[in-house]
C-alpha cells in the first residue's frame, strides 16, 4: 500500500518523544515494518530505513510510528471532533495563526468547527515546520493557560488568574467566543489531537444554560494540508 504523502504544518515533537519512548521494543519493530510493506524507495511518505530491524529515525518517522501505534492498539481511545477521546482526529476547514504571549514566547492556534462542534486547537509555535527557535531553553513546550489567557486577551473579555492554572470551563468559554467571531480565510486541515477539554452542550440537571453547541480544546499532536 503506498503512503500518502503529507504537507505538514505542525508536528509536537514534545508529545511524539513521550508517546514513542512508551512503546515497546518489539512492537516497535513491528509497526517500523509494517509501515514499509508496498512502499517504495521514492514514494515513502516517512523517512526511515530499517536495517537489522532498527530504525534510523526522523521526525516524520517518529510520528508515523506513534500515529500507526495509537490507531492499531488504542483504537477505542481515538475519536472524532463530534464525539472525541482520550485522542482525535479529523479534517476541517480551520483558520489558524501564532500568538505572542505575555512572556514574548509564541503560541499557535487552530479554529474550526463542524454542524455539532466547535473546535479549537493550540499548542507552542515552537513546533510549526520551518519555525524553529521561539523556544527558550526552560520554557513549557506547550504552555496551555498561557494561550488561553492570550485568546481571552485578543478577545478583550475579562478572564480569570489562568496564567498558571487550567481551568477547564473558562477554556471552553473562551473557545466557543473564538469560534463564533473569528473572522479570515481558512484552509482545509488534517488533525490528530489529544483532548483536553470537552463539553458536549447536553442540558444535565443541575446546568441552568447548556452550551448551544458542543465545544472541544484540544492540542495537536499533527496539523497537515488536507487535499
């Protein structure tokens, strides 16, 4: 089967590197095969050669792997933006951009939605391809309260002490108002993500004002140009 080639955007080496060394030797090796079966040398969609079964690994190759492994062995944990997990995934039409912080670090935020779900994505500019060097050595590389005291602030709503604490409720708040107002072109984007925050808008009895729609933060493991 031949690999489909990716334009990516945005790849987490952070949460690859933990998400890899968590996989086990053998089904290492295994899943490193599998993802060259069919493949040919000028048509490989991740960079990697095997020889007596080790991998000469690269950051396309690490992901290849850590994506092949969730799907083949978590396949319960991975949902869709609708009806998410532990991990999603989807294609959207989505705008997108980096944000200066309060720390002059970068952030980068990706917005979308579907009929049912409004959706947002953020994670350190640290790890757009061709984006290299915002990241001071000693810095979270993924600074998630930051980013959402940063959208609270490009929104110019009152938020509440999120520089060191996530909370929850007020992310989804500023993600939904994010949703509804941004304005731009957007472009059509492939996802895979870890959640963060869900709220599926279902009244429950002791909610007063149930969202209108269902909201989801979640931060990108890989943001690619979808065809």
């Amino acid at each position: 089967m031949h690999q489909k080639l990716k334009y990516y955007l945005y790849i987490s080496e952070t949460k690859i590197n933990q998400l890899y060394s968590q996989i086990p030797q053998k089904l290492l090796r295994e899943i490193a095969s599998e993802l060259t079966i069919g493949l040919k040398p000028a048509g490989l969609g991740i960079s990697a050669t095997f020889k007596k079964e080790q991998v000469q690994e690269t950051q396309f190759s690490r992901l290849q792997i850590v994506v092949q492994s969730l799907e083949k062995h978590m396949p319960k944990d991975i949902g869709s933006v609708d009806a998410p997990g532990v991990y999603f995934k989807g294609i959207l039409p989505m705008f997108w951009g980096s944000l200066p912080t309060w720390d002059n670090t970068r952030v980068v935020y990706f917005g979308g939605a579907t009929q049912q779900t409004l959706l947002g994505l953020g994670g350190s500019a640290h790890h757009l391809i061709g984006q290299r060097g915002d990241l001071k050595v000693g810095e979270p590389s993924s600074d998630i309260p930051s980013l959402v005291a940063v959208l609270y602030k490009e929104l110019q709503l009152k938020f509440p002490n999120l520089e060191y604490f996530f909370d929850e409720n007020a992310t989804l708040d500023v993600i939904e108002v994010m949703a509804r107002q941004a304005k731009g072109t957007t472009q059509t984007l492939e996802f895979f993500a870890k959640r963060l925050a869900y709220d599926s808008g279902k009244p429950t009895p002791d909610r007063i004002n149930p969202r209108q729609k269902s909201v989801l933060f979640g931060t990108p493991i890989y943001v690619a140009l979808a065809d």
